[in-house]
C-alpha cells in the first residue's frame, strides 16, 4: 500500500525536492553571504583558532574555547545557505490574470495605508527583511495582500491593531 507522506517542516512530500523562493536579488545576496563566509570569514576563524592554540593550554583556553564556538556557528550558516541556495527557486515577475496582476511571491506592492504610502516586496520567511521592506508572505500583512489586486482594499489585524490598506501598484 502505497502512501503519500509530507515533511511537514518543508512542506514537500517524501522524495521531492525542497523548494526555497527567492527573488533574484535574494538569491544573489545570500549567494555574496556564502561565498564571503567561505573565502574570508572562514580563514579569520582558522586564525584565532590558532593564536589561541599559541598562547598555551587549550584546556583553560577562554580565546579557544570562544573561537571553536564561533567556528561551529560559522559551519552552521554556511550549511544552511548551501542547503538554501541548492533548493532556491528564483520567482518569475507577477503574472497577469484576467488582465490584472495579482500579489504573489515576488511581488512589489505598492500601498496607501493609514499612515501614508508603503511599498513592500512580498518574499518568503528566508528572504524577510522589514528594514530592507521585504515582507513575509507569512507574516500578517503579506498574508492578507497575497491573491489581492490593484484597487483592492484589504483589512489586515497586526498585533497592534486593524488597519485599511488599498492597493495602487503591482510591479
């Protein structure tokens, strides 16, 4: 008897590949970041791990115990930017439906909310960056724009409160 199972971590049935969006300019960010890890910020590590071993008796060693600690947090990024970068799949621009663009993975919105205008491009949870204004297609705001076109006007409930927000742009 054959069944269907899903990883519910990564959402993709067993024997499927893992599928990370990420805009273009995401995937090269995270691109720069492993490459700057792996060329510099890998061999700085191996340095201190170094001196530290020089200045005498690893056992006691604050500096080396300090440094195998960044080593492994330094491994671990590196891993998981691999793992990301090999499963990305870079979003397409907004497709149009029935003449109008809708919001989706990708999308650059553009907002008029009860505090003034906004824009937001809707990425997601690897991607997020709210200083950078991009927007989580999980996080409350996201969610509620998501399948929204132009013109539309959505109610989104944050955690400090419910708002209008109206859509004027799609790019």
């Amino acid at each position: 008897m054959a069944t269907n199972t899903t990883n519910h971590t990564t959402g993709t049935r067993a024997g499927e590949k893992e599928k990370i969006y990420l805009t273009r300019e995401g995937y090269e960010e995270k691109k720069a970041r492993l490459h700057f890890l792996v060329t510099e910020r890998r061999q700085e590590i191996a340095d201190y791990i170094h001196d530290a071993k020089e200045a005498g008796d690893i056992s006691e060693s604050s500096a080396y115990e300090d440094a195998k600690n960044r080593q492994a947090m330094l491994e671990g990024e590196i891993q998981e930017l691999q793992r990301i970068l090999d499963n990305a799949v870079i979003l397409d621009a907004p497709k149009v439906i029935d003449g109008n663009r809708t919001v989706q993975l990708g999308a650059t919105v553009e907002v008029e909310t009860p505090r003034g205008p906004k824009t937001f491009t809707i990425v997601s949870t690897v991607e997020a960056n709210s200083a950078a204004n991009k927007l989580s297609d999980q996080s409350p705001v996201g969610r509620a724009l998501m399948g929204r076109g132009e013109g539309d006007k959505v109610e989104i409930n944050t955690p400090g409160g419910s708002a209008t927000y109206t859509i004027k742009a799609i790019r």
